[in-house]
C-alpha cells in the first residue's frame, strides 16, 4: 500500500508542478498565486500547500524538474560524439542554449519582475547551487566515464567551468547560442589541455 501511495503522490505532485509550469509561461511567475496552481491542477490549495510548502519550493521543484530535462537532451548530444570531445562539449552546449532560448518557463524567468525573496530568477542565480550542483554532478560522472585519461582535476575544472559559462549564457546570452558554443568549447578544452 506505502508504494501505491507514494505513486499517487508523486503524480499529485507532477501535476500540480504541470499546472504551474503553464500559469508561469502564460502570465509570469510574478502573478502566480498558489490559489491559480490549485485551481489549474483540480486540487484545493491546502493541497498545494501540503505538497510544496510554498511558491518558493514550488519554483525550485520547477527549475530543477527543467534541469532535469536539460541533463536528459544534454546526455544525448554527448552521447552522439563519442570520439570527438570537443563536438560533443560543443553540440551539448549549443542544444542547451537553442532549447532555452524556446522554452516557455526560462523565458518566463527571465523576463519576471526583479527583486523580493520569490524571484525565480534567483533559482538560477544567487540560490543556483541546487541547478548547479545537479549539472556537474552528472557531467562529472559522464567526463570520469568517457575521458579517463584527463586527469580528474583538469577534468573537474573544465565540467565546472563550462557549466558555469553556459547557465551565464542562459541568463544573459551574448552571441548566437552556436557562437556561444564553440566559444565555451574553446574554453573548456584549454583548460583540459592545460
């Protein structure tokens, strides 16, 4: 019975963060209220409440779900260049930058009203560790996997760095998002052969 409860929830939870999810792309996450979430989900909002605690909690559920996603096409991007470190750092890059500049909850966060201790923005900002700390993980483990023979350091500069570069891109891109790519590429594979 635990585990059919837990699935329950779990599905609970998803749907109240897909409800979210289209509020915060059609009006901002500045005008959510969790009265909107709890209607758009068909719960009532002591629910919303009980699963999330607060509209912080449910916009850091909503980043890192979209992190989530991200790691998901990145892996993928990677995995098309088995031989070819710098195409698979470039194309992972370049997908990351190309699908944020289209998803509908980034380019909410991005043009949200500034400030207050609710900024979504923050989540990918000042309180990014979870994000941050979520990506490197995995690219980590995938670098560890794939190029041995880099030595660990060198390698977790270079995951670190190009995390950092392309989440800068992401929050105030510069260049064309390939541009940018092949820039943080470029980056990224100085600091492996250095």
């Amino acid at each position: 019975m635990t585990r059919y409860r837990e699935s329950v929830r779990s599905l609970l939870k998803e749907r109240i963060l897909d409800a979210a999810y289209e509020r915060v792309s059609a009006e901002g996450w500045d005008r959510l209220k969790m009265t909107h979430i709890a209607t758009a989900a068909g719960v009532s909002r002591q629910t919303v409440y009980t699963e999330y605690g607060s509209k912080a909690a449910i916009g850091q559920a909503l980043v890192m779900r979209e992190v989530e996603r991200f790691l998901t096409g990145i892996q993928d991007q990677l995995l098309a260049h088995p031989d070819d470190m710098r195409a698979a750092i470039t194309a992972a890059i370049g997908y990351t930058l190309r699908t944020a500049a289209d998803n509908p909850l980034l380019k909410a966060i991005l043009t949200s009203s500034r400030g207050g201790d609710e900024d979504l923005l923050a989540h990918l900002t000042t309180r990014s560790e979870p994000l941050l700390d979520t990506a490197i993980t995995m690219l980590t483990a995938y670098a560890a996997e794939v190029w041995p023979d880099i030595d660990a350091h060198s390698r977790d500069l270079a995951v670190e760095s190009v995390v950092r570069l392309t989440v800068s891109h992401l929050v105030q891109p510069a260049l064309p998002p390939d541009l940018s790519a092949e820039r943080i590429a470029e980056i990224t594979m100085r600091v492996i052969q250095a």
